[in-house]
C-alpha cells in the first residue's frame, strides 16, 4: 500500500453509552442504538503517550543507543463540547444522575463508578469536507471533565476528557478514499 497525502478538515460527532454490566463494559460494546449524542463539539484532541526505555550498547569505546523498549502506551482523547446533556450533569456534579433523570445528589456516583468519573463506551465519527465520514472509532473510556465550568453571559461549554482504556472490542476505520 503506498502512502498518500490528503488535505483534510474533520468535523467531529461524539455519543457515549454509559458503563453497564454484561451490556456496555470492558468486554461488550453496546449495539449502536444504545448510544447517546454528547453534543456538538468544536475540537477533539488524541494524545497518545509511549513510555519506553533506551537500550545502549559499546561501539567504538562509547555506548550508543541499540533499541527502544516501549514498556508501557496509554490514549487519551479529549474534546470541547458547545451544548450540556445529562452526561455532562452527571460529571459535573459526579452524581449517579440517569439518561431520564432529573433527581440528583451531588458527589453520590453511581454504584459501581467513583464520583466524578464515568466508565462508558465513546463513539467519535470525523466528516471530511465533504460530509463524508473520514473516520469513526469506538473507545472503551473513563471520562471526565476537564476544568471548571462557568455559569454566566456566555452559552455553557467544557472539555471532556477521555482516558481510553483496555478493550479488544476498541476498533476504528478510517475511510479508504483518503489512503489510496
């Protein structure tokens, strides 16, 4: 396959499906209709990170670097959302508030989540600009707010943040156009 280059802008859609057992968890991804829209989102950032050792070995009197040995990799993936749902409650008040809920105590989680953190499933689908889809990935996460949220003049938006975690089931395609 050769490598191509493509001038792309992505519009990002993200919905979560909240963590149930034996449902929407490490070991099953919740069919496609269980998932709810977070919002519109202005940016969405991926940082993979890579902790690695350097293995260095002689030659000619100083040692030089032989390998690198990645010892551990971790994902996150974060993105700006412009509108609030109940997901975005939930965090904010890290309260066990459901997707029909309007009762809540704030840092009450969920049984089974620690306040502040929700376990769920994170769809990401990216359109070029040409509404085309360009990428969709389904994360296993715990998700998070990033910072503080205003209340005040301007309309209410926050950073979500994404630490992905261990699934077989995380996946993604990336559309074929763009890779020929």
């Amino acid at each position: 396959m050769a490598y191509t280059n493509t001038k792309v802008h992505l519009g990002n859609h993200i919905w979560f499906a909240p963590y149930a057992s034996g449902t929407s968890d490490a070991d099953n991804k919740p069919a496609t209709g269980s998932f709810y829209k977070v919002g519109p989102c202005t940016n969405v950032t991926v940082t993979p990170n890579v902790d690695s050792r350097i293995v260095r070995g002689p030659n000619s009197g100083i040692n030089q670097v032989e390998d690198v040995i990645p010892v551990s990799n971790d994902l996150s993936v974060s993105a700006h959302i412009v509108s609030v749902s109940q997901l975005f409650w939930k965090l904010l008040w890290q309260s066990a508030l459901g997707s029909a809920e309007t009762q809540y105590n704030p840092g009450e989680a969920a049984s089974g989540e620690a306040p502040g953190l929700v376990k769920a499933w994170l769809k990401i689908q990216q359109y070029d600009q040409t509404n085309t889809l360009f990428n969709s990935v389904d994360l296993w996460c715990a998700l998070t707010i990033g910072g503080g949220v205003s209340f005040g003049e301007s309309p209410i938006e926050f950073d979500l943040n994404g630490q992905v975690m261990l699934s077989t089931l995380n996946t993604g395609a990336l559309a074929t156009a763009p890779l020929t």
